[in-house]
C-alpha cells in the first residue's frame, strides 16, 4: 500500500513540500488541503497583483496534480470537517502548511486608533480574499511603516496610475478604490538606517519606472557591507526621481513611540537618530512589520518535526521570514526528514479509509479548474482575471455539472 501524506494548507509551503516528496517518491499518495475553495494561497491573495510573473509560479504546481499524481481538497476545514487526529489515523505523515495571517501591531500607544491598518488586511481586501474586510479609506496622506519588501508592494500599487496598472489581475472595487485614493503624498518610515533595510533591490528598481510621482530620500547614511551597499545604491538613484503630483517621501532610522490622533490617526511621533522626538503627519497609518499567530512547537532535535508523524512547513515552522524561493529549499529539506522518517516506521495495516473523499461540499483540482477557466475567459480590458470573490459562486462554479443538476 502506498505511504499517504496529507498537506494542510494549498500555499506555496505546501505545494513545494508535495513537489519534494512526490519527485522522490512517486508512489506517495500526496493530498493537500486547504480551507478556500481554491489552491495557491500566497501566490493568489499576497503577491502583488501587478506582479503576474511571480504569481506564474502556479503552472509549476499545477503538475502537481495534472502530472504527479497529488489530489486538491478544497474548502475543507480542519477542526470544522475533518480533525487533526482523523487525519494523523489516517496519514502516515501530516504536514501543516497554513502559514501566518495576524498582522504584527505596532505595540505603542494608539496603535489600535481608527486609521492603523496593517498590510494583510489592506493586502487581502486589494486581492480579493472572500474573507477580507472592505478597504478602507486612507486618506491624502497615508503613512507606511516598514523595511521590507510588503511595504514596498504597497507603496508601488498606491502611487501607480490606473494605466500602470494593465496586465494585473487586480478587481473592479479595489481599481476603483486606488483611482479614487486622492493621495497625494506617501511617507514610507523605517526603523533601521537605510543599508539595514531589506528592501528588494529589484523592487526599489521598479520604483523609478513610475510615472506619476516624484520621490525624496531621506537619510541614507553609509553601509558597511556591500548588501547594504547595494540597497543605499538602489535608494540614491530613486532619490528626486520624477516630477509627478504623488509625492514619496523615504525615511530611515526612526522608533515609532506613538501613534497620535483624537478619535483618528493624526501622525505619528518617532525618535530621531539624534534623540530628539520627530513627528510625522498622517491620515493613516499601513503595518508592514510582519506577521503573528500560531506557529509550530519543534520537536527537541527537529526544526520541523512537531510530533511523530507531524510536521511544520514554511512561516507556520519558522515564524514571518523568507520569500517564495526560501521555501523551497525548507520544503525540500523537511520531505527528507518525511521521507527517513516513512522508512524507518513500518506502514500500518489498519490505517482508515479515504477520509477526505466522503466529505461534502469539498473543491477539487477539477473544481479549481472551472473556477479557473471562468475567471480568465474574458477578464476586463487591462486585466489578465476577473477573480471570483465570493465562497457560494466558487462553490457553484467548481461543482461538476452533474452535480448541479442534482442540487434542488
């Protein structure tokens, strides 16, 4: 019988996990599991929307299943239609894969006013996430805190022209939300000195073929080493690019200690280098600090192995850190620990039978499929999808036209 392997969570974690293991044994039985009725998680609802050639990873892991071998069960909750210890009867090896969502506060005072909002609920209502909240209004003069790459995903898509926009796959709500955003100013605030910042070379690249901005650099200080050397570089030949109405404002090197405001956000208050406090105006206030949540407890001696049988993938393993491509590498050294781990354990003869395949109401690849081909039939002008944003139309559209035409 075939060692089985259930991987919870559709994401790029999860899919490089079941490459890892089905490249080297093919005979597993794979199936991954996640809670929304469509695959690819990260890839779908935290890669930038104009960022098409990041999100075309999907093709890979599309062999996955058309190739491979591995099964999709999708909207399956684990705790509502299925239990984690269901599933350890019934799979050799589970992995979770669910990665991290809670976005990490600020910590200082006023840090809950009306107007503070963190970068993966902005980032989830932009993409279209069916359990995202509505977007909120941002005001002339939002005010994004962070060093990193999200940060700098959402700075590009809020000083972009709606014509910069062609070629994402970007909805109509959130289109009209950026067009009508009347930004005119966006300060991006770091708390490390500019050559500590983790910024995407790349991506500060990227900036400065806007059109419509003109952009200040403030602070960028020296480097020591030629990584930072490389960032201050990036940074210095942004600094007085463009001369558009959207101004964008970079400044390093300051500790938020308030966020300011009576009822709503007003500004907030910083130490300088020099130890002096600095305010800075803002009509709200974007987190792009990390993320927090529920992580993996290792197992003494095993990064990845929570228990016998039970693993952790990707950010649920190892906390907010690392791109796409870092998982794989994760992935394929966590399939090798799997993949000893099934050797050195004699399969059981009494594991149960199919469990997932008698649940109801789950999405599989076919399902995806016709949630997929509907979507990319005929998007808009200057769009490459029109995603399906409710959970009731991709359920109504993955199911197989003969079971449609069971429903009552």
């Amino acid at each position: 019988m075939s060692r089985r392997v259930a991987i919870l969570g559709a994401g790029p974690s999860g899919c490089f996990v079941a490459q890892a293991l089905l490249k080297a044994r093919p005979d597993l039985r794979v199936d991954i599991l996640d809670r929304l009725p469509v695959p690819y998680g990260l890839v779908r609802y935290g890669v930038a929307a104009d960022h098409q050639g990041t999100k075309a990873i999907t093709r890979q892991f599309a062999r996955l299943f058309e190739r491979q071998g591995a099964r999709f069960f999708g909207n399956v909750t684990v705790g509502r239609d299925v239990t984690l210890e269901a599933l350890r009867e019934a799979y050799d090896a589970v992995v979770v894969a669910t990665g991290l969502s809670t976005d990490r506060r600020l910590g200082i005072p006023g840090d809950d006013l009306p107007g503070v909002h963190g970068a993966g609920r902005i980032t989830r209502a932009l993409y279209e996430h069916p359990d995202a909240e509505p977007l909120p209004p941002l005001g002339p003069r939002p005010l994004i805190v962070g060093n990193g790459n999200v940060a700098i995903d959402l700075l590009r898509l809020l000083a972009k022209t709606s014509e910069e926009l062609d070629g994402s796959d970007l909805g109509p709500g959130p289109t009209a939300w950026l067009a009508g955003s009347g930004i005119d100013e966006i300060t991006i605030l770091g708390r490390s000195p500019a050559a500590a910042a983790r910024f995407d070379a790349v991506m500060l690249k990227e900036l400065g073929r806007l059109s419509g901005v003109s952009i200040a650099v403030d602070d960028l200080g020296t480097a020591g080493t030629e990584e930072g050397a490389r960032t201050l570089e990036a940074l210095s030949a942004l600094h007085g690019h463009g001369a558009g109405p959207r101004r964008i404002r970079f400044v390093f090197a300051r500790r938020p200690i308030a966020v300011e405001g009576d009822g709503c956000v007003s500004g907030l208050l910083c130490i300088a280098p020099d130890g002096r406090e600095e305010r800075f105006p803002a009509t709200s206030i974007l987190t792009a600090i990390g993320f927090d949540g529920e992580t993996a407890t290792a197992e003494s001696g095993a990064a990845v192995r929570m228990a016998p049988g039970l693993y952790g993938a990707g950010w649920f393993a190892r906390g907010p850190r690392g791109t796409i491509p870092d998982n794989r590498a994760d992935a394929q050294a966590l399939a090798a620990v799997i993949l000893a781990d099934l050797d050195a354990t004699p399969a059981s003869s009494s594991i149960p039978g199919d469990v997932l395949a008698c649940l109801p109401g789950t999405v599989t690849y076919d399902g995806w499929t016709r949630i997929d081909a509907a979507e990319t039939a005929a998007p808009p002008a200057g769009r490459c999808r029109a995603k399906i944003t409710g959970r009731a139309a991709m359920l109504s559209l993955a199911a197989a036209p003969d079971e449609k035409e069971t429903q009552p």
